[in-house]
C-alpha cells in the first residue's frame, strides 16, 4: 500500500489532455513539493516534474504539474504515443523521514 | 552527462544478505545524496535510503533494522546491503542521486534498474 494514492491507469487518444492525480497528506504533500517521474519499462526512470510545476531542461513544454493543498496533478496535453509509460508521483514525508511515492499509473495511449 | 549504473547478484537465498553497488559516471558524488529504491512485482516504489556524500545515512524506518548505505568517493561507487532477505524483497532495485533539502527534495539521475530474486 503506497502512501500517495494515484489511479493505477489512464488513457487518451493521441493530440488529447490527460491529467493524473496524486493525493497525499498533511505530512507529505501538505508540507513538502511535489515530484513527478516518466519511466519506460527496462529504462531508468526520468524526473518529469520537480517543486509542484518546474520542468527540468529538455522535457517538453506538453507536461505540466499543479499542487493545491494535499493532492497534485500532472497534465499532459497534445498527447503523443511516446508518452505511454508508467508516471510516479513523489513527496517528502515529515513523519516517515523519507520520500514516498504513488503507486504509479500507467498511461495508455489509444 | 551523469550516468549511474547497478550491479550485483540477480538471485540471494532466503536469510542471506542482498548486496548491490552503484557506479556513477560523468559527475563526482560531492554534495548530493545516494539513494537506493526498490520496486516489488505489480507494486509501487519504495525508497530504501541514503547516504549523504560525507556521511549521514537516513534509512526507511521499515527497513531500517537490515539495511546499510555505504559510500566509497575514491570509486565513484555507493553500496547497498540489505541482510535476512525474504521473497518480500524480492524487487528491481535501483539507484538515484537525490538532491535538494526535504521541502525539495528529489530524484534527478536514477540507473536502470536490477532485478533481485530471493529464492532458494
């Protein structure tokens, strides 16, 4: 059992929006940013989204976070086949000490 | 461009202890974190621990009791041990550079992971 909860599935067709969804609490996402991570199975996984909505250098402009509260969201707009992959969000967790993830959803693109 | 690498057994038998190091390439290990997180068949991840680049390791506290981080700066490598294995740990482990204080804290660099099988 993950301490975030996220859907453990989405889907859209190719030039669609889809969101993801992170819920957390008052310890993790309530207190701290919100992280999000792309990964393709058999690669190493990719930081997507750091800090709620910042983009690190060469992901594309397509990907978008949002935090409000103790849930966040990921949003991927103009969606492309190459964004199928599994998504983690990730936050840091006062009580536990540590980071602490979702349980990954994993995005289809019809 | 910085790279990190895992390796170590596939397969530990039950009871024994599970050990794994990471190479990292194109940068040093000054001034970050050394993480190792594990992801079970069908499961989410799960953060292992770390160990800051001088010293200060912080471990999951479900773990905490079998686990141990090491660093080695002369190589560019960190360690993982993990003893009194069970199936449970069973899991694609993988390494990652963590940076940034808790509020930020993230993973920037991760390996691509191995699978670790504890079976007789």
């Amino acid at each position: 059992q993950s301490v975030l909860t996220q859907p453990p599935s989405a889907s859209g067709t190719p030039g669609q929006r889809v969101t993801i969804s992170c819920s957390g609490s008052s310890s993790n996402i309530g207190s701290n940013t919100v992280n999000w991570y792309q990964h393709l199975p058999g690669t190493a996984p990719k930081l997507l989204i750091y800090s709620n909505d910042q983009r690190p250098s060469g992901v594309p402009d397509r990907f978008s976070g949002s935090k409000s509260g103790t849930s966040a969201s990921l949003a991927i707009s103009g969606l492309q086949s190459e964004d199928e992959a599994d998504y983690h969000c990730a936050a840091w967790d006062d009580s536990l000490n540590g980071p602490v993830f979702g349980g990954g959803t994993t995005l289809t693109v019809l | 461009q910085v790279q990190l690498q895992e390796s170590g057994p596939g397969l530990v038998k039950p009871s024994e202890t599970l050990s794994l190091t990471c190479t990292v390439s194109g940068g040093s290990l000054s001034g970050y974190y050394w993480n190792f997180i594990r992801q079970p068949p069908g499961k989410g991840l799960e953060w292992i621990g770390y160990m800051y680049y001088s010293g200060n390791p912080n471990y999951s506290p479900s773990l905490k009791s079998r686990v141990t981080i090491s660093v080695d700066a002369s190589k560019n490598q960190f360690s993982l041990k993990l003893s009194s294995v069970t199936a449970a740990d069973t899991a694609v482990y993988y390494c990652a550079r963590g940076r940034g204080g808790a509020y930020h804290y993230r993973f920037d660099y991760w390996g691509q992971g191995t699978l670790v099988t504890v079976s007789s």
